[in-house]
C-alpha cells in the first residue's frame, strides 16, 4: 500500500475525550472515528488489525471444533418473549417496531436465536455435540460508553454456543473453548488469566471470565501471581481428549483468580502474600455453561440412546474483538505510540522514503516494496513527500513492528536502514539483506 493514496487520517494533536492510553493511540493513528456516542467507523488502518484479531479468532474456533455460521443484528422480540428476556433485559436492549409496527431488537447476544435454528432442525443425539459461532455487531445501550471501542455500545462480538446430550458432554464443549480461548489470546500477544465469574443475566452454573492485566482495567480482580508464566496448550491439543482438556482446565484453574463479583477474601489470604496479585483488569472473554436455561422454555430436545426426548444442554462463549485491539494497544506501547505484536500488526513492515523525488531513494523503495509485496509480506510504503521526521513520527505512531528507511547518503553505498520498532534496535545494511531477511 502506498501511503499516498491510502486513507489514514492521523492527530496531530492529542485528542482531548479520550481518557486512556489506547483511545488517544486508536484516535490519532487515524484507526476509528466515533460516529455517535459508543458507535464507531473502523477506518482503513483499525479494519486491517480488527480484520487479523477476527483472523486468529476465527482460526482456533474452528480448531477446536466449533463452526461459524452468520446470525442477523436484528431480532424478532417474539423470540426472546419465548425465553422470558424480552422483558428481563431491561434499557440495555435497543428495542425497534418495523413498519408493521412488529417490535424487533438490535441483538445483545444470540442465544435465543441460535436455539431457535437449533431446534428447528437438529432431532438426535446423533448429531451431537455441535458448536455454532458468527462473529458479528452486537448492541448494547451501555449507561456509560467510554474509553473508545473498549466500552462502546455498538460492537463486536465472537459468540459460539454449544449443544450437548449431557452436562458431562457440555463440560467437555466448555473445556474445549476454555483452551481455545487460552490459544487465541496468546496468539494476539496477550496474557488472558481465566477467573472465576458471575454469569450476569446470561444466567447459568459455571463461567469464567478472560482478564488481561491492566492498571486502565474496569475490573478490579485478585489471583495468584504465578499464572503470569503458566504454559498455554499447544497446536497439537486433541479437542476431542476428554482426560487432556480436562488436565489443562484443571491447571488452569487450580490456583486463586475471580474478579471482585466472586471474590472470596479467605480464599485469596490463603494464597502466600508474597503470590498474590491484586489488580485492574480487562475483560476480553466469558464463557458460560447454562445447562437447559434457554432450551427448556424454547423447547430445544433430542432424542437420547434410550428412545426419551432430552432438552439439551448449552453453553455459550463470548471475545471482544473490538474490545481486544484498544486492550493489546493498553498491553503494548510505548511514549511514541503503538507496538502491535506481529501477528496482528495492520502491516508487517513499512518502507520510509526519507527523500521522495530523489530518484536513488525513489528506486531504492520501489524495489524493496515490489520484492516484499511479492513475497506476501503487508508492506506499507511511506511515499509521500512529507519531511522525514514526520515520517518517523507516524511510523512509530501506527507501530509497524518493522521499519525499512532510506536515506539519500545510505542509498548512496547500496544500504537502508532496518528499525525493530519495539526494541528501537537499528542496523545499516545492503539493499539485499535487507530484503533477504524478510522473504527468507
Ligand atoms: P462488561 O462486564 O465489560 O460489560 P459483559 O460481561 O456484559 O461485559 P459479555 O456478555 O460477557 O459482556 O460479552 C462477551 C464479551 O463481549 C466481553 O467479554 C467483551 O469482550 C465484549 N463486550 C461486552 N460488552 C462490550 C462493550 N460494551 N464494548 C465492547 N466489547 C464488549
Ligand atoms: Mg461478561
């Protein structure tokens, strides 16, 4: 992508409503722009990360078994009658008539309509266990939206649900999206520590909350210190290992964390003092298992091995992507701006042309970017003709992890220059290695 003809609108200035370290970033790198209250654009740059943090969501649901299907934003209210929420959910729910004056509802959450497509075709035990999951916009009229997309009311969420014959086999689905979760935040370069949750008025029997660690966290949360450096499951988990899963919840929840709903200040004094943690935090995952709450009053059954009709049991697992990306920038940055982890970087390397119009650096650059381009990599190439320090600004601001520049005295010997963004580290090399080091 050439910087001339892209579309990222960066803040000079610091912009004065945003509160916290990751809505003043998002705002001036030109990622998001508000609309009106709590509801946000992605502009091109915050598109590219949300559309890398959705990527690696996606790709460990799918590991673990689950399968994505697409729920519309808007609901019948006739639906959520059947579970008796219609009216439980109270001002948080934007409720909406339709011409013909029929009430619908922007969605909170899905899970009265996913019991609904469940129920409507799904008859065995056979056809257990299944897991269904979108990753779509939700609505909530949050009472207070602030800090950007980390509390909007409009906003993303990874929702999948789960269906089981027995609350042994919905354990095991739970389990399964519990080391899912685990992979998932590792991946986007965070450390998530599950906690012991209250289940809200989703309702159920057990759940976890995802905190990342964060002095700007809404939630005040207490655990043992020594889940900072706890091993996640690996890319060669068996899903379908009942015992295997089970271990990893087990480890992972054999020492002290909850958030404040469920703290239990005995418990947590056990812990030597020098072990425990008490901190702010972020939540950027829940799950829940709620056995028969939503499929008894919606009449969601199969048919069991022993000929009886059975009303499933169900979970239902929720990530905030647009929650994440505000909470992996709150992770990591730094005085200058951004410093996004690789895998979820809105471009792998970016091209600074210190000089354009001097036809030395304007070929040196042309040829990096094409052979980089070629090779698949996210190159940005800065070829505008603002002054270099500009430049610099901007890409330590959007937080490339790579910066290749070029200078009219470097080029003149063959050479650029390679930035590692995070460590600040600089090294003076060939217009070959530089490129030989990221095609390899
Ligand atoms: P919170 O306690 O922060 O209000 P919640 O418990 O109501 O969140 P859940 O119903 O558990 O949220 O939703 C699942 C996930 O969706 C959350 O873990 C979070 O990552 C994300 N999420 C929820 N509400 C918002 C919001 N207003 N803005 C952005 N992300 C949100
Ligand atoms: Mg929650």
């Amino acid at each position: 992508m050439r910087l001339s003809r892209y579309f990222m609108p960066i803040l000079k200035e610091n912009p004065k409503e945003a509160e916290i370290v990751s809505h003043r970033l998002m705002l001036r790198a030109g990622m998001i722009r508000q609309q009106s209250q709590g509801i946000y654009s992605w502009l091109p740059l915050g598109k590219r990360v949300l559309d890398k943090v959705n990527a690696i969501i996606r790709d460990e649901q799918n590991r673990a078994g689950a399968i994505e299907l697409s729920m519309p934003t808007l609901q019948s209210a006739e639906l959520w009658q059947e579970s008796g929420r219609y009216d439980a959910y109270g001002k948080e729910m934007l409720r909406i008539k339709d011409r013909q004056d029929r009430p619908m509802l922007y969605g909170p959450t899905n899970e009265e309509m996913v019991t609904d497509i469940f129920r409507s075709s799904v008859k065995s035990y056979k056809d257990l266990p299944l897991n269904l999951y979108h990753i779509q916009l939700k609505f909530r009229d949050e009472i207070r939206p602030r800090f950007g997309t980390m509390r909007s009311r409009e906003f993303m969420m990874k929702d999948a649900y789960s269906f089981d014959l027995t609350r042994e086999a919905a354990e095991h689905s739970y389990n399964k999206m519990f080391a899912a979760y685990l992979r998932t935040f590792d991946r986007l370069g965070l450390r998530a520590i599950p906690m012991r949750a209250d289940t809200g008025p989703i309702g159920g029997k057990l759940s976890h909350e995802f905190i990342i660690l964060a002095d700007t966290g809404e939630s005040e949360v207490f655990c043992h210190k020594d889940f900072v450096d706890f091993d996640i499951p690996g890319e060669h988990t068996d899903f379908d290992s009942v015992e295997g899963l089970q271990a990893i919840f087990d480890k992972w929840t054999s020492l002290y964390a909850a958030t404040s709903e469920m703290h239990d200040e005995a418990a947590f004094n056990a812990v030597p003092e020098g072990d425990r943690l008490s901190a702010r935090g972020i939540e950027v995952g829940h799950i829940f298992y709620f056995g028969t709450k939503y499929s008894e009053p919606m009449g969601a059954k199969v048919q069991g091995p022993d000929g009886k009709e059975h009303f499933v049991h169900m979970g239902s697992y929720g990530i905030g992507p647009t929650r994440l990306v505000p909470a992996i920038i709150e992770a990591s940055h730094d005085d200058s701006g951004i410093i996004w982890p690789a895998s979820v970087a809105p471009f792998d390397i970016v091209v600074i042309n210190m000089k354009a119009g001097d036809q030395a650096c304007d070929d040196t650059c042309e040829l990096i970017y094409a052979a980089l381009s070629k090779a698949g990599k996210d190159v940005l190439y800065d070829d505008t003709d603002d002054r270099a320090g500009t430049k610099f600004a901007t890409a330590d601001l959007i937080g490339v992890p790579v910066q290749i520049i070029a200078g009219p005295r470097a080029v003149a010997n063959g050479e650029v220059e390679v930035k590692d963004r995070k460590t600040g580290a600089r090294e003076t090399m060939t217009i070959e290695a530089a490129i030989n080091r990221f095609v390899a």
